[in-house]
C-alpha cells in the first residue's frame, strides 16, 4: 500500500528531535525555525511534557465524553488564567480546523443566521465550512461551495462597515486569523479588529477569534487579538497547545449558553490531549515563555530589518514573514540542503519563522548567521 501522495515532501527523514533541534535518519542536525506550522510552542520533546504524557498514559488514555474527567476542567482552569479570559467556557476537539468548524456552527445556533463574513487571503482549515470560509478555491471542493461565505478585504474598515450596512441582519459571525499565517504573515490592525467587535454588537453578530496559529502565546500575548484591546465572542486553537500532542479548542464567552447534543466528538479532550495541554501552559508559565516570545521576536524582526537582502519583514512575536530582494529567491532552500535550517514559506516568495517559543537566543543567532551565508551563497552565484 502506498501512502496518498498529497504532500510536497522535502526528502528528509526526520527521526529524532530535542528543543529547537531536529535530526534525520542520517544523524544530520538541523536548526528549526518553523515548529511544525507553529505546533512546537515549548520545544520539541520537552522533559515535563514527555513525563505529564507518560504518567497519564500509565493512569488512563481514554474513555469517552460521557463521563466527568478532572484534567478537562484542570484545563479549564489552566486557560482561564493564562488567557485572563474570565468566565469563558472550554470546548475541546482535535484540531484547528475542528475548532473553527466547530466555532462557525454554534455562531450560527446562537444567532439562527447562515451568512459569515471572512477575508481575502484567510486560512481556517480543510473541513467543511471552515475550508468553505477559507480564501483558496483550489482546496475547496464543489461539495464545499456555499453562498453563505461572504469574502472581504483584509484590514479595510470601510468594506467591513458597508457589508453590515447591508447584510447586517444576516450575518451569524466574523471570523478573523489576528495575523494571517498561510497568507505570509498580515496582521490585522487594531482599528480593524475593534471595528468587527462594533459591528458585531451592532448587528447582535459572533466575532470568532481564529487563533490557532496566531494564538498560544506566540505573538507576545496570549491571543494575538489581545493587542486591539478587544474579546471575541469565541477563540479557536490548536497547534501550539499540545505542543505536538493533536488536541484543540474553543474559548466561548457566558452569553453563548451550551444545549446537550450541541457539540459533540469522540476524541476530543481525551486525557493523554489534556496532559500534554496542561503540562504546554505550566511550562509557559514557569519559564515566562509568553514575554520571551515578545523579546525575542523583537530581537529577531529588528535584526532582519537590517539583514542585507531582505526587503520587506513582517509579524510580532515569533511569528514572522519576510521576502528577499531579486535574484534571491531561492534563500530557504539553500538555508535548508546548504546550512541545515528549517523555515516555512508562503506563496509566491515569504518565508515563515514560527519556532518553539522557547528558542535561545544562541539559536536565533545562528540561525541569523545562516541567512547572511545564505545570502552571500546566492550573491556569489549571481555573480
């Protein structure tokens, strides 16, 4: 049997990893600066992590939704504190897309409308309306086409207010990435994310905080959001919560009131999830990983700013995008088969930098110090 071929794949057999570090069924060593899209939040196999998992799994890895289970409401209140989103209410699911399947629809239910507004160049996930409400045509199949996704432009105020001028009454949820991952890295302005939150109490409208790669700490707040000043009705996440381990969720405020069979999944919020989610936040927590990623970030943007080549650079935190100049282009693959450096990309020509929140700084100057050989690599070949 062979497997559904439906990735690019680098051809490198990833087999081992520690920290920021990731090793090939070679022994080659490479630096990652992209986390898995963002999923490695705390490093990769961090030792509280591996041991919350193995002593869970020595205590109970399953049963289902139907009984009460302590470590889903330690998570709960693992999350209120760290998100400081008082009196929210915890779903827990599987996965970013879930999650924000799973936002969309109780949008719906609480408002009994079908219309959503999304954005240009947004990313939700690959299931039903969230692919729907994703900016990409090429991964949306006829079954998923609707017309109740209504796509605007990103950061346009006056578009958002005009279509609610109009649609208003119809209109069940907004849903915004706070900065835009796939997309190569946007950020939503705060003007822009405190005008969804006036149209949506206008309106009586679900503003969905799509936080799952934006989320997490990542972005030197909790939620990306945060900076606007503002709360969204629901956050989604995921990636950067089980720090590898697939779990995700969505923070839903008091007004939204749940009804038995409203939500449902089998696995979601199983005890070995909850563990790895638990054991993500107390190590946020203990090494202060939030603030880190602030203080990095900014050490790591002002730095490509000044990067000889680089000509545009975007993001907060540790989630960046940049683009080069002309004639290098190819700099993340030589970064890669060269210098031994995971990065992400974007279409047509960004590079993502998504890594653990818990990188040194002895690693982001490393990897600092491979985008200028890199650099100089490709001058010497245009030369």
């Amino acid at each position: 049997m062979s497997l559904f071929n439906v990735y690019p794949l680098n051809p490198i057999a990833i087999t081992k990893a520690a920290g920021s570090r990731v090793w090939d069924d070679k022994g080659q060593e490479y630096l990652d600066m992209y986390g898995g899209h963002a999923v490695i939040s705390i490093g990769h196999t961090q030792p509280h992590w591996v041991k919350r998992i193995e002593d869970q799994l020595h205590a109970i890895a399953f049963y289902s939704n139907s009984v009460v289970m302590p470590i889903q409401e330690e998570l709960a209140a693992a999350l209120n504190e760290i998100s400081d989103k008082k009196d929210f209410q915890l779903f827990l699911c599987n996965s970013g897309a879930e999650a924000n399947e799973n936002a969309l629809k109780l949008a719906s239910f609480y408002t009994g409308r079908k219309k959503i507004v999304a954005f240009k160049k947004s990313f939700h996930g690959r299931t039903s309306l969230a692919v729907a409400a994703t900016d990409n045509p090429s991964i949306v199949a006829p079954v998923n086409e609707t017309d109740n996704i209504i796509f605007l432009p990103f950061n346009d105020i006056a578009a958002l207010q005009a279509c609610f001028s109009e649609q208003g009454s119809t209109i069940a949820a907004v849903i915004i990435e706070g900065i835009q991952g796939v997309a190569g890295i946007y950020e939503a302005s705060d003007a822009f994310l405190q005008a969804i939150r006036k149209c949506c109490n206008d309106n009586g409208s679900v503003y969905i905080a799509d936080s799952v790669q934006c989320g997490y700490g990542r972005s030197g707040k909790f939620f990306s959001h945060d900076h606007a000043g503002v709360h969204a009705d629901i956050y989604s996440m995921a990636k950067g919560m089980g720090n590898g381990f697939p779990i995700g969720g969505i923070l839903i405020a008091p007004h939204i009131q749940p009804k038995f069979g409203m939500l449902g999944t089998t696995f979601g919020g199983n005890p070995l999830a909850c563990a790895a989610a638990l054991a993500v936040i107390e190590v946020m927590q203990k090494d202060h990983l939030i603030k880190a990623a602030e203080e990095k970030g900014n050490y790591l943007i002002d730095a490509l700013k000044n990067t000889d080549g680089v000509k545009a650079v975007r993001g907060r935190g540790l989630m960046i995008g940049f683009e080069m100049e002309a004639g290098l282009e190819d700099v993340r693959k030589v970064l890669l088969n060269d210098l031994k450096i995971f990065t992400g990309e974007a279409k047509p020509n960004a590079i993502r930098l998504l890594p653990s929140l818990a990188i040194s700084m002895e690693d982001i100057n490393l990897f600092l110090t491979g985008l200028n050989k890199a650099i100089q690599l490709l001058k010497q070949k245009k030369d």
